[in-house]
C-alpha cells in the first residue's frame, strides 16, 4: 500500500477525464489521472468522428481554451466537413471523421508529455472523506491511497455498466473493458448521491471487402482544407496520409423493418430486460422501427474508422437484438448483402449521477473538492463530455489553489449552455447538445469560439501564453480590415464592408468585395481566408448581433443577482410549495438560473428578487455593526482581508 499527494486526481481515462486532466496541470496544479486500462485512453467506444451539429462549436470552444481535442482530431482526420452550409453561419458545424487508434495514441501521448501530469493505471474503489466533510483522495483496488485538494470523477459508462446482446447480458463498461462495481457503491453508499440508471448503444462494425460500395452513394470531405484548432501545434504531428477518405450513404428496405417486428421478443429493451432510459436523439434501430411505422426505410451512414483498417462503423442501425438477427438485418440492406460482422452492435446500462447534485462549476454541492463530467452527469457525446472534463479540471486546480470556482454564463459559450442545463432541468435521458438549446446563436457560433473564451481562459492560466499571442495577433488582423474595409468607399457610394453584407457569410480571399483600393494593407491579410470569412458572417449577423446583445444584457443583469448557498426559500411568503421544493433541490446561484427552473414563474423571481435585497440589507447592516466593534487594527486586517477575497473573486 502507498500513499501519495497530489493537488488534484481524476478518476477515468475517456475524453472528460483526458480534458479534466489536461486542464489541471495546465494550471499548474499537480495531477495524477487513474483509468482502469492506459491502452483504451480517450477511446472513440462509439463513432469514429469528432464535431456536427453544435458539438462542432464545443471542440472548438475547448481548443479557445487550449484543450486537446481539436488538436488530436486535426492529426487524425481522415474526413472533413463543415455542416449545415445551406444554413446560416450560426449553425454552420464542422465535422471531421477520425482514425480512431491514431486519435486514441495522439492524446495518449499528448498526456503523457504534459508536465505536472502523471498517468497511471489502477481501479478507483472508494473515497477519502475528512473531518470537515470535504473529499480529499481515492483509494484503488490494491488499497493504495492517493490524497488531493480536489478530485474530479469522470468515468464513462463503466459504473455498474452492463452489455445486452439479446436477451443475454453481460458486466462491462464496454466491449472488451470490465465495469466500475465499487466505485458505484461508494456514491451511492459512502457519499449519499441520489443516482439513476440510463442506456445507450452502439452499431456493429462490418469488413469493408465484404460491402458492395457501387450500391451506396460516395460522400466526400469538403475540397478546401479546414481544421478544428485555432492554435496548431507542430509536436503534434499528423499521422494519416488520406485525408479525404469517402463515407457511403445507404438505406434499410421494407425487409430490414419487418425482420425487426418479428424479433422484438428478443429485443431487451422491449422485453422488459432494459430498466435504463435511453436517448431520444440516438434511438437504437428497432425504437425506429416502432416509433416510425409511416417510414419504410431509414438512412444508415457508413463511416471508416481508420486509414490502416477495413472495418467500417454501421451509423444509424445501432441494436441490441442477438448476433443472429443483427446478420439477417445487415444483409437485407442494399449494398451488404454478403456483409461480414467484425464487431456486434450492443447497448449498454450504467449508472450516473442526477446533475441537480452538481452547481455551474461541476462542483458536488455536498461534498466540496469533488467534481463530477462527462456521462456520470447524464450526458451524451465525446465532445460534451471533453467539454465537462475541462470545466471540472479547471474548477479543480482552483479549488485545490484556494481559489473560487468559475462558471461559464449560457451566453458565453455552448458549454455555459450544457452545464445551465444539466443542473437547472431535470434530466429523465441522457442528454444532447443542439444548437436550438442556445438563445443566443448568432453570438456562439463556432467561428468566433477564441473571441469569446480565449480572453478569458488566458486570465484564468488555462491558455498557454504561446496561443494566447496567436490569438491577439489574429484579432488585431481581423480588426485591421474590418477598419480599413468600413472606410474604404466603392462603385455606388457603398463601403466594402455594406458589400460585404450580403454575402451570408460565404466569402473569402476572392470575393469580388475584396477591391483593389484594399491594396494599402499589408498584401499577407488579403490572403488570410480566415480572416475574411470571419468578417463575412460579422458583417451578415452585425445588426442581430446588436439587438442580441441588449437580450444579453438583461440576462446579465439578473446573473449580478446571487443567490447565497445557504439562502432559506421558506422566508419567502408566496412561493408555492412545488417552486420552493424545486429552489431547494437545485440551489440555483443567480437569480437568471432560478427562473430557469421549470414550474418557477416570473412573479415569484419578482418575490425572490425583493427578498434578496432585504436579505443583502441586512447583511450589510450586520457588517456595519460590526465594523463599530472591532479596532482600527482589526478594522485595517479585516480590509486587508477582504480585499484578497475580492480580488481572488475577479480572477
């Protein structure tokens, strides 16, 4: 048995805890991350890609904050694509399909070169709690015992995780890795959180010299190259040499839907065997089926999972029905006739933690020092969970510094939005980004994610110095020529920027709005691309943008409304009994969260917001009477005292 310290331990090896971990010692915080498995590090156990509708903003989000998702996608990327182009730039979402062992090495390796980050394997099995009821460590299976200012739990579907084949089952976290028994236990027994059980599922891979591919339509990448990061990283080297290998679109037939109607018996899910709630956005094949009766064929989508091998993802038909049937359904879709499984599709149940036990830092409101993302919070997705996993990391080194924790507003950025969400509604599925679930869309777009967050993350140490004189050198780019072009006057008395406006956004280098009287700037902006299309949808969005911004105003007003932890909702007449229970169970931090409750009406934020300001009057009269008691010199420490407080409150 050992016992060693740290500042801060992350449980799991997935994306959360991969970014989690990144994110701690970034911060100079000393960090041990413990998976069960260092070969199955930030393993794509699901689709072989990173990005799409509104996950696309998170991984670029996570890069603005110097996080290593991006990065990895970028050197894996054997496919890449921006979504929703039809669309207006808001929701414009990049994709990239990956090589998932090259994914998996890169951030292996990205984490292991970190410095003040030590990687290890081991099984977590319990917590170390102390006196003062805080969580300071963990202990593994072998009983070694490894003490930290904050830990930061991120561990996927392996808690009590169990994999249906049909109507058999089996224990794991998933295919090929056992589950997380004791560490289950250990919150629902040793730390008392309220927990629940969801489901989710993924396709069977399939050989690709078994698929005739002339009966699918070839789907390519885009033809400019693109990528994720706002900061490249030389030492991160690529590491396919294709990087626009071909997905292949295909459809299930009427033969495909009936053989799963004849089957449901064997279904798990329909026999009763499934006590999980699945997701409703990435429903297996055969809640299609029954769900969609008036449809008699579905997309399915073949993706490549790598440059070196020939197994392909089966996007779109992900089952639990028995090996057998999963045969018979392939081979009824035109183009797999003769298919061979390599893979069998499954689902899986594991536990989680209900996210109202979480405040907006990812904090456990119980238990401070313990931090909690990724799926143990009822989410879904690589890319939401990395994007959990740097917000718990980055609360973690501050909690472990004596630091406050931060939040990240829904106005700010997609994550703000996840993590609003996950603690404010109630969470009956695992949940899923959309760029719907935003307000504030044309603010949040995926292009400008470095202008919202880089700032910001530099202040809080998360940002390397190195990336954040990258991004002060591109925003002095782009104010450059939005200057030049605003004052630059053309044919019809219009500026170059007027013209710019109505280009929705689809502009670059050589738009004809680019003239030749922007010859006066240095020749090497007229070729930025990047540059260009960021001012293209600026100008496209800028008078929404201002009338957005007076919305985000308001919302920031009521934000300035805290709330104390400890603040007692029965001192406030009026409220019904059903919005006091729902205050008291999510304990929300401002007053714009409470009125994002469900069932909380305006009147009673009005009633809150009344209560408060006595509430705040008579503290402030509290700290008046005392400040009569103490002396100068105590007045003058008091000060002193309450000035750092300050002053670490703005950092």
């Amino acid at each position: 048995m050992q016992e060693e310290f740290y500042d801060v331990v992350v449980v799991g090896g997935g994306h959360a805890a991969s970014e989690a971990a990144l994110a701690a010692a970034r911060m100079g915080a000393k960090t041990i991350m413990l998976t069960l498995n260092l070969d199955h590090i930030a393993q794509m156990s699901c689709n072989p890609c990173i990005g799409g509708i509104a996950k696309g903003h998170v991984v670029r989000e996570i890069d603005a904050m110097g996080g290593g998702m991006g990065l990895a996608a970028d050197a894996s990327s054997i496919q890449f694509r921006m979504l929703n182009m039809t669309k207006g730039p808001a929701v414009w979402s990049p994709r990239s399909q990956c090589d998932k062992w090259v994914y998996q090495r890169i951030m292996k390796r990205m984490l292991e070169r970190t410095e003040n980050l030590t990687v290890r394997q081991a099984l977590v099995c319990s917590f170390l709690v102390s006196a003062d009821h805080r969580v300071c460590g963990v202990v593994t299976s072998v009983g070694d015992r490894f003490h930290a200012k904050a830990v930061v739990v991120a561990t996927g579907t392996f808690l009590r995780g169990k994999m249906h084949y049909g109507l058999q089952h089996f224990p794991g976290g998933r295919a090929g890795d056992p589950p997380s028994m004791e560490l289950s236990d250990a919150l629902r027994n040793q730390l008392k959180l309220r927990m629940g059980r969801l489901k989710t599922g993924t396709p069977p891979r399939v050989l690709a010299r078994s698929i005739d591919f002339s009966k699918m339509k070839p789907q390519s990448g885009d033809p400019f190259e693109e990528h994720f990061s706002f900061y490249p990283d030389d030492s991160i080297r690529p590491c396919v040499s294709n990087h626009n290998m071909n997905c292949y679109l295909t459809y299930s037939s009427r033969e495909t839907a009936e053989i799963v109607r004849e089957n449901l018996d064997k279904a798990p899910l329909y026999a009763g065997i499934i006590e999980g709630i699945g997701t409703r956005y990435c429903p297996s094949f055969e809640d299609k089926v029954v769900r969609f009766p008036q449809h008699e064929r579905h997309l399915l989508y073949l993706e490549p999972e790598g440059e070196y091998t020939e197994e392909y993802y089966a996007n779109g038909i992900s089952t639990s029905l028995p090996p057998e049937i999963q045969t018979r359904l392939l081979h009824s879709v035109p183009g797999m006739e003769q298919v061979i499984i390599t893979r069998y599709a499954y689902a899986i149940e594991y536990d989680f933690v209900f996210p109202e036990e979480l405040d907006r830092t990812l904090g456990v409101r119980k238990w401070p020092g313990l931090y909690h993302a990724g799926q143990i919070n009822g989410t879904s997705g690589y890319e939401e969970a990395a994007a959990q996993g740097l917000l718990a990391g980055l609360n973690a080194a501050r909690c472990a510094a004596g630091l406050p924790g931060v939040e990240i507003g829904r106005d700010e950025a997609y994550l703000g939005v996840m993590v609003d969400d996950l603690v404010t509604k109630e969470i009956v599925e695992p949940y899923r980004l959309f760029t719907s679930r935003a307000e504030y869309r044309l603010t949040m777009r995926q292009d400008n994610a470095d202008f919202r967050l880089s700032e910001k993350a530099w202040k809080w140490r998360l940002l390397p110095d190195c990336k954040y004189r990258k991004f002060k050198a591109y925003a002095e780019r782009c104010e450059s020529v939005e200057k030049c072009m605003k004052e630059t006057v053309v044919s019809g008395g219009k500026t170059c920027w007027d013209l710019l406006k109505n280009a929705q956004g689809q502009v670059d280098c050589e738009h004809p709005c680019i003239p030749v009287e922007l010859a006066g700037l240095d020749l090497s902006l007229l070729q930025d691309r990047r540059v260009f299309r960021q001012l293209g949808v600026r100008a496209h969005y800028e008078g929404y943008i201002r009338h957005e911004e007076s919305s985000i105003a308001k919302l920031r007003a009521l934000e300035l409304w805290r709330i104390p932890e400890d603040f007692d909702y029965n001192r406030v007449p009026g409220l019904r009994n059903e919005s006091r229970m729902k205050l008291e169970r999510t304990r929300p931090s401002s007053l714009s969260q409470a009125g994002r409750i469900d069932g909380v009406t305006p009147a009673e934020i009005a009633l809150l917001q009344v209560h408060l300001s006595r509430y705040q009057r008579e503290l402030a009269r509290k700290r008046e009477e005392k400040a009569h008691d103490v002396s100068p010199e105590e007045d003058a420490s008091c000060a002193r005292t309450s000035g750092r407080k300050e002053m670490d409150s703005l950092s």
